[in-house]
C-alpha cells in the first residue's frame, strides 16, 4: 500500500479516456489498497477539464453530469484532501522562482511537498503527466509516476 499524490493532469485520467488511464486505472483499482491524496485546487481544475471536453464536443452534456458527480464522490469519500494555505502558497511561490513552472503547477507540486512535510510514514508518489513539473519533483527529491510512460 502506497500513498500517491494525483496532479490533475493524472487525476483527470481517471474519468476521461487519455493516454495514460489504463495505467492510472489499475493503480487505483481497490485490490491495491493505495491511498490517493488531490490538491483542493484540483477541484475546480477537474471541473474546467471536463467542461472544456463538453463544450468541445468530446463528451455529451449527461456524460459530463455523471463524471462530475464521480468525481464529487470520491473527493469526499476516497481522496486525501490536501488543503491550500498561506504557507503552501509561499513554497508555490519560491517554485516558480527555481523552476520555469506555470502558477497552477508551481501550486500542485507546492501541494505535494507540504503532504511529504506532514506525512508521519509515507512518503507520497507524484503522480503526474507534465514533463517540466515531473522534471521539477524529481529536482524536488519526489519519487514520481508518470501513467503515460512505459
């Protein structure tokens, strides 16, 4: 049993067809017992992926309805939630000065390095499918996974 930290780039796999979501998928699958931690920013970041895939034709409006609420599921009963707060932000912030990061990025790795912080026993997985942030995490000393390798 393991613990993963799902940037919203893998997070997103899980509930629309990308390369990558076999993999993702049998990580999660139950029989595996790992614990998946998710930012409270991914909230909104899910919820704009989704959407956008509507508005473009990708996924019909019920099908999206119906991801959404999956997803609304699982954030209340299957995921960590790792919470935004000023000291988060700060490390966010001194990220984007090391490294070329977008501010969403710089926010999520920030999210999973606070995690490792105040993880007593595991030390979390940065599960990830952005080359410059997995580069990032792993200057960071993160163990990583990226679902659209290998």
């Amino acid at each position: 049993m393991a613990l993963y930290f799902l940037e919203t780039s893998a997070l997103v796999k899980l509930y629309v067809k990308e390369p990558g979501t076999e993999r993702l998928l049998r990580l999660a699958a139950r029989t595996n017992n790992h614990r998946f931690a998710v930012l409270t920013l991914a909230r909104v970041e899910v919820h704009s992926a989704i959407r956008r895939r509507q508005r473009e034709g990708d996924i019909d409006g019920p099908v999206a309805e119906r991801l959404l609420s999956r997803f609304e599921q699982h954030l209340e009963s299957r995921f960590i939630k790792q919470v935004l707060n000023d000291s988060l932000i700060d490390l966010a912030t001194s990220l984007v000065s090391r490294y070329a990061l977008r501010a969403y990025d710089a926010v999520q790795l920030a999210g999973c390095l606070t995690l490792k912080d105040n993880s007593a026993s595991d030390e979390p997985r940065f599960v990830c499918s952005d080359q410059r942030l997995l580069q990032a995490a792993e200057e960071e000393a993160l163990a990583c996974f990226d679902p659209t390798s290998g």
